[in-house]
C-alpha cells in the first residue's frame, strides 16, 4: 500500500450538505447587495429568505428598482400633464363662468386621484394573483417552491406611494393651468 493511500481522508458529502452550501451561497449573495447585511442560513429552513431583501422595499430594494418605479412616476405624470393640457378650452370656459383657480385645481387632482385609486386596485390584485401563483411554483429540490409571500406592509407602501404620486401628478400641471388666463386660451 503506498503511502499517499494510507495516509489520504475521503470527505463525503450528503445532499444536505451541499444545498446548505448551496443556500449559504445564495445568502453571501444576497448580503453583497443588502446594506444591513442581517440575513442568515438556517440548516432546517432554506425557504426563509429575508425580508429586506424584497424588492418591494421602499426606494428599492434590489439595485435598479428605484429607477423602474421613477419611469413609472413619469408615465403617470406625462397622461395627466397631457389630459390636462388637452382640456385648457375647458378650463378657460371654467374660469370665464367664476371658477377660481383652486377650483380648477381641485377638480384635476380629485380626477388624479381616481385614476390613482383606480390603478392601484388593479395593480394590487394583479399582485396578490401573482404571489398566490408564483409561491405555488415549483422551482427544484433545494429551494423547492418560489419563495414569494404576502407582506401587508409592502402592499401598504404600495398604496401609499401611488397616491402620493398620482395626487402629485394630478397637482403640478392643473396649478399650471389654472394660472392661466382665460383670454390667452381662447386666442390659442
């Protein structure tokens, strides 16, 4: 027997093993991107990701969203903007009759923010599906099914933000238009 074989330990590795070596990477991942850096590899559950890596989390929390939600904001911005500009014969004939500027301005942010409820309750039952949908998936042994959930409070931020955006949205451009004068309108 030569001595290399005698002297050589075998490491076998069991299927547990590798996916908590799998996971542990996955984690090291996650945390290079997570600020806190608090997520943990537990050996008897690796389908607890952890919650501030969602991208949901407000101002992003993955690299990019924020600039995803931003093109959003833009596009709400530019259909009211553009809704608003289109109606200026309207708001002209509004002002001649004694409609103060505020009124104009609080009938465009109250169609603002209907269009906004409107979105979101379209955009959070579209989400709810998907998460219903998505942790049903299987996506292989280690992980086993997606790991997605419901979090409440993300839904919440969600609701919050959109209204925000959408009243905003509605606000700038009818203050614009309410600043202007009747007589300069009807000449255009």
């Amino acid at each position: 027997m030569l001595y290399a074989e005698k002297n050589t330990a075998v490491l076998k590795i069991s299927k547990e093993q590798v996916a908590l070596s799998k996971y542990q990477t996955l984690i090291s991942k996650i945390n290079a991107f997570n600020p806190r850096g608090n997520a943990m590899a537990s050996a008897t559950d690796n389908l607890q990701l952890p919650t501030n890596y969602l991208p949901a989390q407000i101002f992003g929390g993955v690299p990019g969203t924020f600039k995803e939600t931003q093109i959003g904001h833009f596009g709400i911005y530019n259909i009211l903007n553009m809704t608003i500009m289109e109606k200026l014969n309207d708001i002209a004939i509004l002002k001649a009759i004694g409609f103060s500027g505020k009124d104009v301005i609080r009938i465009f942010v109250k169609e603002a923010i209907v269009i906004g409820l409107i979105g979101i309750a379209f955009g959070l039952l579209l989400a709810m599906i998907l998460v219903k949908v998505m942790g049903n998936m299987w996506v292989g042994r280690d992980i086993r099914f997606f790991p997605i959930r419901f979090f409440p409070k993300f839904f919440g931020l969600g609701i919050g933000f959109g209204l925000i955006v959408t009243t905003l949205a509605g606000y700038i451009p009818a203050r614009k238009a309410a600043k202007l004068d009747p007589i300069t309108i009807f000449r255009k």
